[in-house]
C-alpha cells in the first residue's frame, strides 16, 4: 500500500534576471527575493526532492526562509542522493567531486555578503534548525570544516561605512554550528524522505532522465499558455520504496482536462496530454 508522503507544487515563471520561462515553488516564485526558474531535470529534482522546504516546513518560515540557510539544507540533502544514494547523473561533468560542490553552491553567496557588503537573501545567516550530531561520512564532515575555514578568510568590504558594518554582521553570524546544522539537517531530511534502496537510486535517476527528456521536447513558455504548473506527488510503501506522480496543472480546466505524468510513463507530448492514463493514486 502506498501513502502520501510529499505534495510539491511547482508553477511557470519567468525569470526577470534572464528572461527564461521555467518552473519555481509556489510558496517563493512572487518573492522580492525569488529564486531562479529551473526547466531541466536536474533543477526539477532540486525544487521537488532538495529545496521544496522554504516557507513550507516548520524551521523555514519567516526569517528562516529564503535565506541562504534554506539552500545549504538543500546542499546537503544534494550530497546524500549522490554520495549515499548514488544518483550518478545528478550533477554534470562532477569534476570536484560532491563535497566541493555542497560547499561552493552557497559559498560564493556568503562571500558576496561579506565581501561586498550586499546578499540577496538576508542580512544574516539565519538557522532555526534543531542541533544535529555528525554525519557519518568523513567527507561530508571535512568539507563542513573546509567551508568554515574559508569563511574566516573572507575580508569585509572596505566600501562604505554601511557596507562594512553589514559584511562585519553577516560574517558575525556565519558561525560553524549554523553551517553544520544545516547542511546535516537537510543530509538527514532527505535521507527521511528516500531510504537508502536500490530500487530509490533507480526511481530517483530516472526522474531525472525523464524530465530532462521532457523539458527538451516540450517549452516552458509553450507549456504556460495551457497550464499553470506542475503539481508532483511522492508515495512511500510499507517497505519504502518511493514512487512519484507528477500533474500538469491546466489553466482552463473547463477546457482540457489535467495532464497526469507518471514515471511509467513512457512517451507524452502536449498535444496528446487529454489522453495520458491514470494510475491507482488517481
């Protein structure tokens, strides 16, 4: 039997800092602070399955949320779907190695914010999360540390004395514990979601390939004239092992009906969504 474990809903969006129309959650794609459109497999993956937690889950709302906190959760639930989990086509021509990756993906955000004195996403690192003993993985661990010891390195911006006192601030609040309960809660959230299984990495990978696929032959911007977004469902069965159902959401529903998506499915174009089976979950 399988049961519901997580709704994501994702909608069009186009992306004001490119111009591309693409998918971002619903609960973020209007915020002052949004963050960007994805439409290929490997963003999809990250909305539904590593950052659909802003403004949806308990320890990242106000404050907490959209804020360079949320991401390295995110980060960290990336580097168990590929470390432990072993999702190989998550990352592209993965040259560092996962650890790098985790590290550097919001590295670069707290470096802006300290160097020059200015951050998209907060004027603080901000963490809500409850206090987490080590991962055990000595990489993951290591590359924690590695990410505090460049932090320390970062000089303050030299600009105006407002800029200054801000990047002294933000870097106050960049302290090792915030780093490592982070980026261990989201290790830990995603291992709670998808258990280390083989048939997992399997149904994990293929999402991937599957929405890489789709996206290249179907045009977010086609796409948004019709329908409104993308609402995915993940089950878990009693031995869990996770499946998924993704929907399109029609824009005029009492013109066409909703486009069901599953991962049996096998081909699926726009002009033929009216015609897509259902399964069981239905």
């Amino acid at each position: 039997m399988k049961r519901l474990i997580k709704k994501v809903e994702l909608v069009f969006f186009n992306d004001d800092a490119n111009g591309m129309w693409g998918l971002a959650h619903k609960s973020t794609h209007d915020d002052n602070s949004a963050f960007n459109a994805f439409w290929n497999g490997t963003g999809i993956f990250h909305d539904v399955f590593e950052h659909s937690h802003e403004k949806e889950h308990k320890y990242f709302q106000g404050d907490y949320a959209m804020n360079v906190g949320g991401e390295m959760a995110a980060m960290g639930s990336m580097f168990y779907y590929i470390d432990e989990l072993g999702i190989s086509n998550r990352l592209r021509n993965n040259y560092h190695g996962n650890g790098v990756v985790m590290r550097e993906s919001t590295l670069s955000d707290v470096q802006e914010a300290i160097s020059s004195g200015y951050c998209n996403y907060g004027y603080t690192l901000e963490s809500n999360v409850p206090k987490q003993r080590p991962i055990d993985n000595g990489e993951f661990e290591y590359q924690l540390g590695e990410y505090y010891n460049q932090v320390k390195k970062f000089e303050v911006s030299d600009n105006s004395e407002q800029e200054t006192e801000f990047s002294k601030g933000y870097k106050e609040s960049v302290t090792f514990r915030k780093i490592a309960d982070l980026h261990r809660y989201g290790y830990r959230m995603a291992e709670r979601l998808v258990p280390n299984k083989y048939d997992n990495r399997t149904t994990l990978s293929t999402f991937i390939a599957f929405w890489n696929d789709f996206t290249q032959k179907n045009e977010a911007e086609t796409l948004q004239n019709d329908f409104d977004g993308l609402t995915f469902y993940l089950y878990k069965d009693e031995n869990g092992f996770v499946s998924w159902k993704a929907i399109l959401e029609a824009r005029y529903p009492m013109d066409c009906n909703n486009a069901v998506i599953t991962e049996n499915t096998k081909h699926f174009s726009v002009e033929d969504y009216w015609n897509i089976p259902s399964e069981d979950e239905n």
